[in-house]
C-alpha cells in the first residue's frame, strides 16, 4: 500500500478530521466516528491548514448544533424532574450551572497579578542564592 496523501482523502473527511482535532477530540474518537486510521488523522493534521475557511464554518455548525442540543435539553428540565434528582444530582446540575453562568460573564478568568508573580520569582532567586553560597561555604570547608 502507498503512502497516505491528502489526494487519497475525501476533502469532506479531511475537513472534519481536522475540525475535530481542532476542537479537542481524541484521534481514537476520530478514527472511529470516521472510519479512518490514526495514520490518516496524522497526515491531515500535518498537511490540512487549521485556519481554513472551511475549517471554521463546520467548527461554528458543530458549535451551533451543540448550543442546540443543549438547550433542547435544559428546555426539558421540568420541577418534576429536578425534584424527582438526589441531593449528588442537585448539586452536579447547580455547580455546572453557575461554572458555566461565571464562564459566560467572564467571571472564571483567573486573575494574575504580574507585579506579585515577579516579586515571589525575584524573592525565590534571592533564597535559592542564599541556599547555594552556603553549600558553596560547606563545600568548601570540608575540601580543607
């Protein structure tokens, strides 16, 4: 068998191998939702521009289709089914929701304080530095 070209691979395949890469799924995952070797997710992924045109508009029709399903679902959440939940239900469904509310307003962003992360490296060098002049000291009087 000769070697695997983008040539060899359905332009539609390519387009969804590597817009699923490009969301985060698993090559095994890809391989087998589209029937293809791990070897022909490789190639694309080497050879396909991640930045295509056509990469982004399926990337936005997966995105709109899973907004879709989602809402589809939480639209079916009724009194009756959350009463109906135990009390790890409850506090799965709640704790996704306010993660996802706090993702939504720009809420979970951590926060750096870039002034305070140079001090405590700045801090950490001075310590380490003091650490190695007294090896250095003990090195040096047990060579006499």
């Amino acid at each position: 068998m000769g070697a695997i070209t983008l040539q060899r691979i359905p332009h539609d395949k390519q387009v969804a191998i590597r817009t699923l890469t490009v969301l985060g799924q698993p090559y095994r995952r890809i391989a087998k939702a589209l029937d293809v070797s791990m070897d022909v997710i490789t190639v694309v992924n080497r050879q396909f521009p991640s930045n295509s045109d056509e990469v982004e508009q399926y990337k936005k029709r997966l995105l709109n289709e899973a907004y879709g399903l989602s809402s589809r679902a939480w639209m079916r959440v009724t009194d009756d089914k959350l009463d109906a939940m135990n009390a790890l239900q409850l506090t799965t469904i709640g704790a996704i929701g306010i993660d996802k509310a706090r993702d939504m307003e720009g809420s979970n962003r951590p926060i750096f304080n870039v002034i305070q992360v140079a001090a405590d490296i700045s801090k950490g060098l001075g310590e380490l530095k003091a650490k190695q002049q007294a090896l250095m000291a003990l090195k040096d009087e047990r060579e006499f």
